[in-house]
C-alpha cells in the first residue's frame, strides 16, 4: 500500500517537472518570438527613416530645380516682352503706316528663347517614386504643364526658325558687314532698321509678324500659368520638408 502512495507520488512529481519545463520551454519561445518581432520593426523603422531621408534629398534637389526653373522662366518672359515689343511697332509702322521710329533691338524679329526646364528630367522620375499623395499629383500636373508648353515654344520656334529667318533671307535684309567685319559681334545689327521697316510694309511679312506674335502670345500664356504652379508645387515641397 506505501509502495502504491509512493508511485502516486513520484508521478506527481514528474508531472511538475513536465509542466514546469513546459512553461519555461514556452517562455522561452515567447521570448524569442518578441525578439523577432522587436528587431523586424526596428529594421522596418530603419528603412523607413532612410527612405524619409533619400525622399527628403530628393525632395530638396527638385526644389532647388524648380527655383532655378522660375528664374528661367522670368527671364523667358523678359526676352518674349522685349520680342512682342518689336512685333507692336513693326505693325504700327508696316501695316497702320505710322511714322515711328523704331526703337527696339531689329534682331529680335530672328530670335526664339532659350527654354529648357531642368527640373523636367527628375520630376518625372520621382512621381512614382514619392508616398506623399498630394506632391505626386502635383508633380504630375506640373508635368503635364512643362509638356504642353514644350509643344507651345516648338510651334513658336519653328515660325522664327524656318519662315521668319527664310524670309528674312529671302528679301536680302541681312547685314553681311555685321557677321564679316564687325569686331564686335554682341552690339551689332545683323538686320538695319531701315531694311527692316521697308520690309514690315509688305503683306507676307505682315502676315508672317501676325503667325510669329501669335504664337508668342501662346508661349507668354504658358510660361505665366508655369510661374504659377511652380510657386504652388515649391510651397507643397517646402511644407512636406518640414515634417522630416
């Protein structure tokens, strides 16, 4: 009869080392688990600040694009006005006959901008790119407003381009003088005023002037609404950076 309590007893016991080591094997495991998922989310923390680091680098360099970009622009629609400015008096005196003199730069009439918006070339790489939602909508609607203007500023480049500056040739007012003695090549006039004014009293040229300034109206329209966005697009940029 001892010997059967005993039995009883001694099984008792191993049952409480079962359950004990079952209870630490189970902690142990609980233990590991935690610190599996303790180093995951430091590590997704991890790539997530550098990620919030490269966007914020790349944020900041399509920022400085976009400043440089309005200064291009504001100097676009500085040579545009000097250009419409010569327009308007050679249609005062070629086409309403106006006895004025004319006082803008006669070379203007052959010359098209410079434009070329560097923040283009990034700006469409980091539309995908970018987890802000709102500066990606923007971005793409900025996008799409560089694109427009770029087809503006071709059609404006092609009338001062191939029919301008060909009929320009055509009629012989070119000034061969300034391209083959002149020593200073930045203050001379490839065109005479009186060449050209003689020249602004004929229908085609009218009708060329009329292409030209339309076409440079376009491209003013553009360029302002540009200005525009691109203040909105550096705002939104400005206020994203903050939260980095």
């Amino acid at each position: 009869m001892i010997k059967f309590f005993r039995k009883i007893r001694q099984q008792l016991l191993t049952e409480n080392k079962v359950n004990r080591y079952l209870l630490y094997a189970i902690g142990e495991i609980v233990l590991v688990v935690i610190g599996i998922l303790i180093a995951l989310q430091i590590n997704n923390w991890n790539e997530e600040r550098n990620h919030r680091i490269t966007e914020a680098i790349k944020l900041t360099k399509l920022l400085d694009d976009l400043k440089q970009d309005a200064i291009s622009f504001d100097k676009n629609l500085k040579e545009l006005s000097s250009i419409d400015n010569l327009h308007k008096q050679l249609y005062t005196i070629g086409f309403k006959g106006e006895n004025e003199t004319l006082t803008e730069n006669p070379n203007d009439v052959r010359k098209h901008i410079f434009y070329n918006p560097v923040s283009e070339k990034n700006a469409a790489l980091l539309v995908t790119q970018l987890n802000n939602e709102i500066i990606r909508n923007q971005l793409t609607y900025y996008l799409d407003r560089l694109e427009r203007n770029n087809i503006v500023n071709n059609e404006f480049s092609i009338v001062i381009k191939d029919r301008i500056r060909l009929f320009l040739a055509n009629n012989g007012v070119y000034n061969l003088t300034s391209q083959f003695e002149e020593t200073d090549k930045a203050n001379v006039n490839l065109i005479r005023n009186n060449d050209l004014i003689a020249l602004s009293k004929t229908a085609d040229f009218q009708q060329l002037l009329f292409e030209a300034n339309l076409k440079l109206k376009n491209l003013e329209l553009g360029l302002n609404e540009l200005i525009y966005e691109n203040g909105i697009m550096r705002n939104v940029i400005i206020d994203e950076l903050k939260t980095y």
